[in-house]
C-alpha cells in the first residue's frame, strides 16, 4: 500500500508541474505580446512626435510655398486662390439672404434677415441634410445638384409670408463651396478637383455655380447666386461682420483649410488693378501643403496611398477630423495582428476602413472615469470587442492621445505661417493690436483636448507676449452665415431702397 501511494504521489507531482509550465508558458507568451505592442505604440509616438523646432521648420515650409502660390498659379502645392472678396462686411448689410453651405457629407441651407447697422442678425433659420454616399461620386453631377436644390426648394416652400421677395426681386444666395476651386468672378468659379471623399469626374473643370443655376432652373426655383466662397472664406467674413479685429479664419472640420487677408500688392499673380481697400482674401487651401518636415508614419501612407486622392491633401490626412480616426483604427488593427492585442484572431471589424470616426476617438481620449467604461462601450459597439483589460484601454487612450496631439501641434504651425506672413507674430513698441481668428469646425469646437492642446501649442511657438494679442475665437456656422453675409454686400439690389 506504502508504494502504491508514493506512486501516486510522484504522479500528481508531474501533472501539477506540467500545468505550472503551461501557466508559466502562457504568461511568457502573453508577455512577449505585449512587449510587442508597446513596441509598435512606442515606434508610432516617435514617428508622430512634433518638437517645437519641427514645428517651426513645417511654419517655415508653409510660409515658402505661401509666397511661391501668390507668385503664379500652380506655383505651389498651397493653392492660394484669389477670392474676388477685396472688401469684407461692415455691419451695415440688410435685408432677407440665403446660403447653401456644401463642404463634406452634409450641407447646410440657411435664411438670414439682416436689420443693418447697430442690428446686426435679427432672424436665422437653418436646415442641414446628410448626402447619400451614392451621390458623392459617380459619372454625372447632375444628381447630386438636383438633391441640394430639391431639398433647398423645400425649404423656401415651407417659409412663411414674412419671407416673400417683393415681385420685382429674385432671393439672392451666398454659395459656400468647400473643395478647390479658381474664381473668376465673385460669382464664379471652376472646380479644381474634389476632397473630402466626394469624387464626381464631369464637374472638375466646370464653373459650379453654373452647375447649381442649372440644378435650380430644372426645380423651377428663381433665386440668384450673388456670391461664391469657401467654407473658409465663408467664416472670415461672417467673424469680421461681428468682429473688426477678424483677419483671418481656420476650418477645423471634416477637412481643414484657412483665409486671411492679404496686401493686394502683395499678389504678383494678380493682374487687375488693385482694389480700392488695398486688401484681398486669400483662400490657401492650405490642406494641400507637403513637406519633408511632416512626421508621418507607416499609417498615414498607406491610408493617402489608398484614398481616393492619393498624394494630395497630405497635410489634411494628418490633422482634420476625416482621418484622426481611420488612423487610430489602423493602428488598432496592426497591434491586432502583429501581437495579438485583442486575442489570437483580430476582430473583424477592425479591419473595415473609416468604421471608426473621430467623435468616437473624441470621446475614447477625453474618458476621465476609473475604468475608462467610455473606451470599453466604444471598442464593444464599434469593434465587437468585448474582452478589454484596464491596461489595453490605457494604451488606446494614449494612441488617440497620439494622433490628436500631432494633429493639433500641426493646425498651430499653420496657424504660425499665417501670423508671421501677415508681420503678427511679433509685437513692435508702442503697438496695440488685436488679432482675431475666426475658427469653425466640428473638431475643433467639440475635440475639448485637440483644441487645448492647439492654443497651448500656438502659445509656445509665439511666446507670451504676442499670445497675448491672438484670439482663436469659434464662429458657429461661420461660413454659411458668412456666405449670406457676402450675398448682401454683393447683391445687384445694393443701394435701391426696400
């Protein structure tokens, strides 16, 4: 009996230690993972990391192509269009105007009722629609057209008797039109070619509002196109109607882009004679600007190389709300393959393109509860991932930390250029003055984290005095109000009495 237990005793032994190993195998194994996806995380910090003094050299790089797109068209990545807008509004405007307000999935139609001087907007009414996705590209722009006018003819349909033209006068319209276009009037102006996601090859090359005057003759609808502008341009003029230090405007939306304005004398390119302001706005179309300064990693390129506009828009990639969290996703899903974060297979639904949106990236940073419940409800809903630890939803914190600090650190280097082109990046003896910039965008306004992060950004590339003189001032629905704002000060009824 004595052996028969010492046998059995040896047994058990051998059994207990063979499951010791495995336990001691798995965690090795689980440890190793994770060795590798601090790896990875580590690889990409670096490879989006923005020091002060490479933000200064992409400010630098900014300022150089500026210069070389006021010199000639086509003399630089950054556009630098022309806008036909030499006078901005002075707070007298009056009378009823409307705007269409297309620059990505959605677009805005918008009523405003001016009361002139001293009343500045005294009625405003909105309505905004979602783009079906089969209508943002395709062979024909016809049907696209056709459903804005469709919905706009809606919309007047549906207005009160307060808001009938006299019958001598058709409603005037400011057409906020947010993808690159070269103006030929301030009422004109032929596509350059699409962003954003939309890509529609019959209208690249055709004047827009011609397209839209069409869409809108075939729904039987009289109103008059009396100014063309973009989002940006849309939002400085509706932040100077408000505000006289407003010089210049940043979008910080679904895609990205600034105004300012700029010393007509200043513009080799232009060749007509100089306004009587002095001034002209200039739409950079800064989304467009690349350099060898830009931290970019393997992640941004294979998201330009598979984007319907690869190449172009590279510095738009890397900050504006579109992309922060296609880029997030993609790191999610090489962490999943290559150590296996989330499991021995990866999640399916990591692998589809633009699942993850930047409100949900948003919301995943600014988490501030115990246990991060905001990172496990998104991963659960989004992903179908269920099984986060505490410690794998910190380091995806600190993954969308990454991509919106470089992002912001990024809008305020282009922020810098505009300041040092316009001579107000210093502050002279003896000199007061106030700059305004007029900022809209989802991302911006709602993105708490990204903004901080700009405006502490901006404060250490110009220092505490000049800091001081800056204002990033948010201008809700800036271009659409803007674009009826720049409707008024350019109607064909300026002056006659009402």
């Amino acid at each position: 009996m004595g052996k028969v237990a010492v046998g059995i005793v040896v047994v058990c032994g051998v059994a207990v230690a063979a499951a010791a190993a495995v336990v001691v195998h798995r965690r090795m194994k689980k440890s190793a993972k994770w060795v590798k996806a601090m790896e990875i995380v580590k690889d990409f910090e670096i490879k989006c990391s923005t020091p002060i003094s490479r933000l200064r050299q992409v400010a630098d790089g900014m300022i150089v192509e500026m210069h070389a797109g006021l010199a000639s068209e086509g003399g630089s990545k950054l556009k630098m269009l022309v806008t036909y807008v030499d006078s901005l509004p002075t707070g007298k405007e009056k009378g009823l105007f409307y705007a269409l307000d297309l620059g990505g999935t959605n677009f805005r139609v918008l009523r405003l009722q001016l009361g002139g001087k001293g009343h500045g907007i005294i009625n405003q009414q909105f309505v905004e629609v979602s783009i079906p996705p089969s209508l943002m590209t395709g062979d024909s722009s016809d049907a696209l057209f056709d459903f804005i006018v469709a919905k706009l003819a809606k919309f007047i349909a549906q207005e009160g008797s307060d808001f009938k033209p006299t019958p001598d006068r058709q409603r005037e319209l400011g057409f906020t039109f947010s993808f690159p276009v070269v103006q030929t009037s301030i009422a004109s102006g032929t596509l350059l070619k699409w962003t954003k996601g939309f890509s529609i090859n019959e209208a690249v090359g055709r004047d827009v509002v011609a397209e839209l005057t069409k869409a809108m003759e075939r729904h039987g609808l009289d109103m008059r196109v009396s100014a063309l502008v973009n989002d940006t341009v849309g939002t400085l003029a509706g932040g100077r109607f408000a505000n006289n230090d407003v010089v210049a405007a940043v979008i910080l939306g679904t895609g990205s882009n600034a105004a300012y304005v700029e010393r007509a004398s200043a513009i080799p390119k232009w060749h007509g004679p100089l306004p009587k302001s002095g001034e002209m706005v200039i739409n950079m179309e800064w989304g467009n600007f690349k350099s060898a300064h830009l931290p970019l990693s393997e992640y941004d390129l294979e998201l330009d190389a598979e984007s319907l506009n690869p190449g172009d828009q590279i510095y738009e990639k890397v900050m504006s709300g579109m992309y922060l969290g296609e880029i997030v996703r993609r790191v999610l899903s090489w962490l999943a393959q290559e150590a296996a974060f989330f499991g021995d297979t990866v999640p399916p639904k990591l692998k589809v393109p633009f699942i993850l949106g930047t409100p949900a990236v948003s919301a995943m940073h600014q988490d501030t509860s115990p246990d991060l419940k905001m990172v496990a409800n998104h991963m659960k809903d989004i992903f179908e991932i269920s099984n986060t630890s505490l410690k794998m939803r910190k380091v995806i914190v600190h993954i969308c930390s990454i991509v919106a600090a470089r992002g912001a650190r990024l809008s305020a280097a282009g922020v810098l250029s505009i300041m040092r082109k316009m001579g107000r990046d210093t502050v002279k003896e003896g000199e007061k003055h106030r700059t305004v910039i007029a900022m809209d965008g989802g991302l911006y306004e709602h993105y708490t984290e990204y903004r901080k992060c700009l405006e502490n950004c901006l404060h250490e590339l110009l220092g505490t005095e000049v800091f001081k003189t800056i204002v990033l001032e948010l201008s809700r629905d800036g271009s659409g109000i803007g674009a009826a704002i720049l409707a008024a000060s350019h109607s064909k009824y300026l002056g006659s009495d009402d």
